[in-house]
C-alpha cells in the first residue's frame, strides 16, 4: 500500500480551468432546489415529449436496427440521418447534400468543434453580444480574444467585424441570452461580410422552430446560398439541434456547412467522442421521418407563447419601475436591464435564490465578465402561475439588493 | 445572390488539422467494403449483444423515466449510474463514491477531457509504447511531447518515466495495439513512480473483462487505494467503457479519480457536449442492474477465446516465416513485427487492401509515425475461417511487398 502521508505535487491543470465558472452547472443543479422558482437555465416543458411513442421508436430501432444503434457507425453521423437532415434543409437555391452534414452529440458539441478545428492561442471571434454562455465555455480552452458585435446597433459594421476573425458567431432567431431577432437587411449584411472576408459565419439556431409570431425570415445559410452549381460551398456554418424541437436527452445536433468545413469537424470529432450514440440517431431519424416534431410543434408553440405571454405581463405587474425589456417574438428568453445603474445583477443573484428565484446575471454572457446591468429570464419550464411568483419574488430581491447600495 | 465568382481567402484551419491521420475513418469505413477480411479496426462480435432485451429496457427506462432519459442531465452523469460505478469498482481498500465518478461519452471523451484539463502547448506525455490510436488522436489539438514508456523492457525506469509529464498514459490489460498485459511487478512500480512523482496515471482498461486464461491482475486503481479514510484520493485516473462489456453504439464510459480530477473533467465535459446521453446513461444503469453485462460475458470470452486460438494458428501456418508474435492472454489484438526489416507495413498495408485484406500499420501507434516494423490484427470481428482467409491473403500480400523491395 503506498505511503500516503507525504503529499506530492501534482500537475497544474491548464490555466482556462481557473477561469471557469460553475454556472451553467448551478442553472443544472437549480431544478433541484425544493419551491425555487428556475428562471435561469433554458429547460423545457417535459410535458410536451412523446413519451410513449418514443419508447417505442427506441425499441424498434434497436430491435430493427442493431448494428446500426448498438454498434460504432461513421465518425459523421448515420448516412440516412445526413441525408435526411440534407433534405430537410435544402431550398431551391440551396442545394446540401450528405457532404454538407455533419451529426453531433447535441449542439454544444458543434460549437466545441468549431473552436478545436479553428482556435489557436490569442485567435480571434467576433461574437454577436451578449454572447451565449456555453458557447464561451466550449471556447475558454483555447482563450480566444472576442470582438463584441452590437448587430442591432445604428452603428454596426458587418463588414469591420467579421475582417480578420477566425469565425463570426450568431444566433439569429431569439439569440441567447438577448431573445433579440435579428432582422433581413442585418442578415443580408452579415452574409455579404463573411462572402467579402472570408471570415467563417456561425448560425447557431437552437430557437429557429419557436416562431410565436410571423413568418420566420430567411436562414443565413439561405441566404448565402450561391449561383455555382454542386453542393453548398459558403461560409456559413449552420448548426441545428433536436433538444428544443423533441427532446434534449438525445443529445443530437447537426452542422450543415461547406464540405472542407465538414471534413475537418469531422476529424476533430474523431478525437472527441469517435461518433454519436447509434441509438440516439436512429430514434431522432425515427421520430423526423414519423413527422413527430411537425405534429407537437403547435402544441409546444401554443404553450410557450401563452408563458412568454404570462412572464412578461408579470413583468409588467411587478418589475415595470426597475426593469427595461421587449417581448422577444420567440425563443424562450426575456433580457431585461435595469434602469438603475446601482443594480448589480450579480449581487441581485444571491438575494433572488434568497427569495426563492433563479435568473441568469448578464456578467455570464459577457466574455469579460463586466457587464452586471442586466439579467436573463426563461419563460418555457414554469407555467403562469410559478412565473408570476417569480417575478414577485424578483421585486423582493432588487428591493434588497438596492437597499444594500445604501 | 451573393458572388461567388471571385474566391475568398478563408481563415486557416488550425495547425493540428495537417497532421491528422484518417485510419480510424478507414477502419470504421473498411467493414463496408465488400468481400474485405477485415483485421485492422477493433470492432466486436455483434451477435452477442443482446438485442431484444436491449430493446425492452430502451422503451422501458423512456417510459419510466422520461426526465431523466429525454431531459438534459447532470454534467457528471446521472446520480444511479455514477453510484452503481463506484459500488462496482470498491473494494475492502478501495473507498468510492459519486464524487470519483465522471460519465463520459464513451471511453474517447475520458481521454479527450483529460487533454483539455492537463495539456498546455509542449506539454508531456509518458505514453505506453506502442500507443492507442484513439489517445494520440484526442491530444493532438494540444501537440504534446511524448515520452515512450517500454514497460516489458528491462531498463524500465517508471519514476524517471513518469517525472515531470503531466500524465502518463497506460492500458494495463491486454494493450491496444500490443494486447500485452502488463504484469504485476510493473503495476506496483507505476503506481509507486505516481505516487512519488505526483504525475498522474491514467489507467485506460476497456479490455479488462476481456481475459482469456488466469485470473484478472488488480486495477492500477485498486493498487494505489492509500491508507486514508475517505474516499479515493490518489493519482491513477481510470477509464473503463461498456463499448466491449455490452455494447459501443450507446457511448457510456466513465472515469474513476480523485474527486478534485472529477471536478476538473466536469468543468471540461460542460463545454464539450454538455452532458452525455440521458437514454443511453439509464440504458446502461438498467443492463448493469439487470446483470446483463455478466450474464453475456461466459459467451463473449468463449467466441473471442476461439477467434485468438484460431487466428494465432492461422498465422502459424501462413506467417510463421514472416512474422513474430506473441499469444495475448486477452483483449482484442495480436501484435505482430516483421522477421525482415526491408519490410515497410506502410507499404505492405496497400498490398494487403489489393489482397483483400486490412490491417493496421504500426506508424499510426507511434506518435513521430516512424515505427514501419509491426502491425495490429483483430481477432474478435470475424469467425475462424474468415481469420484464416485473412492470414492467406497477408500472406500473399507480404510477399508482393518484399518483392517490391527487390
């Protein structure tokens, strides 16, 4: 037995490590805290899951299909899921084949890769802002140097942003954390700026199916398709995920890109996690070729649009004098501001889980961690009733976390 | 429509991207190809997985557990899992609980969340040698040093092996590509070289429930369980999978360490996918509760024992002259090096493919790719006569290569 008394060094871990923040894990762990009222996070309703029909898609799947789930398949993802998920995407203009689709274990994987085939030290992102937070987890590894874009500013230049960037990142339906839709000239901007420079252009579009309002404009990837015949070739590197559409357990994503782009996320998930679960992917084909996310669509819409609804008349109720918001047209985020420059929504944090509420403090999407004017409030896991406590409980907290500026 | 008549210049692909290597896509790819005896990969025997029951328990544990199963998980893992691994693994010396226990997205994702929570640009590996394929793969984005570890030889030093690497790399039981089992002096030198040194000591053991004669040496986890109340605090980092135990397509490994590693890879697993599979996690609980795994295993070492006795006498009837081996005493693989040095199995894997055969060259085990002595035959995909017609083949293939040489 070895002598354990006298205690070793150990090696450092890498230095990204002590920069991490456990966030993202206590928005997880949140959902276990008896009566707190979770408006952080981004879960959503359990209730709208085809339970049934998906345990019998998983059984047939493997009983049907063995090799196929219960074996190692294709580092890119099973062949008909590509195809499928091609198809799916395609426009007139827009023409993807399997080439251009890449399968991953949920989308943060896609934003992981994307940092591993093109981040080296001191690279830089021009990140729409305030940025999501797992994608500046995926990325603190490789300490990449941000370039904020203000996409809604009167004085934004696309063109300026992208110059020079290893890649652009964006979520243009409902971006997370600011639930702000980013309108067609902006995309249409963006799109010429990453033709023009070069600069790759993420589309990360976990929300684009939670439309509560209007038509849903154009995908970038629409819009930079190009007039070159054969498959898609652009900078656009779209990525896509089955978690808001069904089911997040499956942890199934995909990235339709430029083959070249494809080729080398591939190799890099080869060193990750070799391939996605055969299992998962079968089932997420199953369930896209029954039309089982075109069926609960209305359903989940119904229901989160009834609760974006409630959030923000609550707001309105109750948070109106210290809060400054718009009613997102869809995703499952409000982002609200403070009006009184003396809030600081980290220190209103730890009096909200005082109260009895969960929010997500603004510091978190910002890569520097400085901006503490703001907070993030999630609408689609509680129903009215909970989200109007919860924002009671909200107003309690800037009472006390005003009061303590003094 | 934007232009794209005139090319843009896009942003670099990062530097580690050139020095990939394809033979896992080849491997994964090689099963396709019709008529191909297949001895390169390391793909089990399907018809042992069981199926049916596999597929109950998928539609059971949706069924019953839908949060768990399609709702996003704890980063570590799922709560049962996690304890059911740590029940498994204790011994009298041995304390686990859930804080040593990481599930990882197959046995891939321990090895790459390893890279990010240690390797810094220059850092050191002491790596086993010959080294596994897919832990070269998961550290190249880091570049590391490597530092050969020829653990059988009689110069062995581990301490000065093991001092000042960040970690040093090893798969005691029936290494990948060596299928040598290292012997029991060895492991307590290496734990004792961790122990001392501080560095730590991944024990990678997806073959360990694959021993075909003798009973199973102990765990270097098991050898370096310290005098201390508490739980496991000390240097070796095991791996272990249920891709060999029960089945790859569903992507469940995990890690066994010091509570403060856990805690690290946890950090590293968010921004990578965030949590594994909740399906494939409550899959895995369930067939580990239900004994599957132990049930099938009589079965499994019966078919892979037959396969090992059955290729290692097709080889000494077709490639005694050629080759020398040793018999494993488990696992997946006959290592074999060529009697002529002129000999190139870089070479000689193109006249092996003519032939109709693949195997796996020894180059892609060397990190500096310079080893063109060796090659790697799995024995546990195909039946006998298919291993034998293998061997004809490499036979024939050798012979077109020495003739090469002239």
């Amino acid at each position: 037995m070895p002598d354990q008394t006298v205690p070793t060094m150990r090696p450092a871990f890498a230095p990204w490590l002590s920069r991490s923040n456990d966030v993202t894990s206590v928005f997880l762990a949140a959902g276990q805290v008896p009566g707190l009222v979770n408006l952080a996070g981004g879960l959503p309703e359990p209730s709208v899951w085809p339970v049934a029909e998906l345990a019998g898609l998983a059984a047939e799947a493997i009983r049907s299909h063995p090799d196929e789930t219960l074996g190692y398949g294709p580092i890119p993802g099973l062949p008909a899921l590509r195809d499928l998920i091609a198809a799916r995407f395609s426009t007139d203009a827009l023409r993807l084949s399997r080439e251009n689709v890449l399968i991953t274990t949920g989308g943060m994987q896609a934003l992981e890769l994307m940092g591993k085939v093109l981040l080296q030290p001191g690279g830089l992102v021009a990140a729409q802002s305030p940025a999501y937070l797992g994608a500046l987890d995926a990325w603190m590894p490789h300490a990449p140097r941000y370039r904020p874009m203000r996409i809604e500013g009167n004085d934004f230049d696309p063109h300026a942003a992208l110059a020079g960037a290893q890649f652009a990142y964006t979520v243009p339906n409902f971006s997370n954390p600011s639930g702000r839709l980013v309108a067609l000239p902006e995309r249409q901007a963006l799109v010429a700026a990453a033709h023009a420079t070069g600069t790759w252009l993420i589309e990360d579009d976990p929300y684009g199916a939670l439309y509560y309002e209007g038509e849903p404009l154009p995908r970038l990837l629409e819009l930079s398709a190009g007039a070159r015949p054969g498959p898609y070739d652009g900078p656009v590197v779209y990525m896509g995920s089955l978690s808001k559409e069904l089911a997040p357990g499956l942890r199934v994503g995909w990235v339709i890109a430029a083959p070249e782009m494809i080729a080398a996320l591939a190799t890099a998930k080869q060193g990750s996690d070799m391939c996605s679960s055969g299992l998962s992917q079968m089932l997420a084909l199953r369930a896209l070729q029954a039309g089982i996310t075109d069926r609960i669509r209305p359903e989940v819409l119904a229901i989160y649009r009834a609760r974006r609804d409630a959030l923000c008349a609550a707001m309105q109720a109750h948070l109106a004098g210290d809060l400054d918001w718009q009613v997102p047209v869809g995703g499952m985020f409000v982002w609200a501001t403070a009006r009184d420059p003396r809030l600081d929504t980290d220190r209103l944090l730890h009096h909200a889980m005082a109260e009895g509420v969960c929010i997500s403090p603004s510091s978190v999407f910002d890569p520097e961690g400085l901006d503490r004017r703001s907070l993030r409030l999630n609408f689609t896991l509680n129903p009215p009733e909970r989200l109007e406590e919860g924002c009671r409980r909200l107003a309690r907290a800037i009472r006390a976390a005003l009061a303590e500026t003094g």
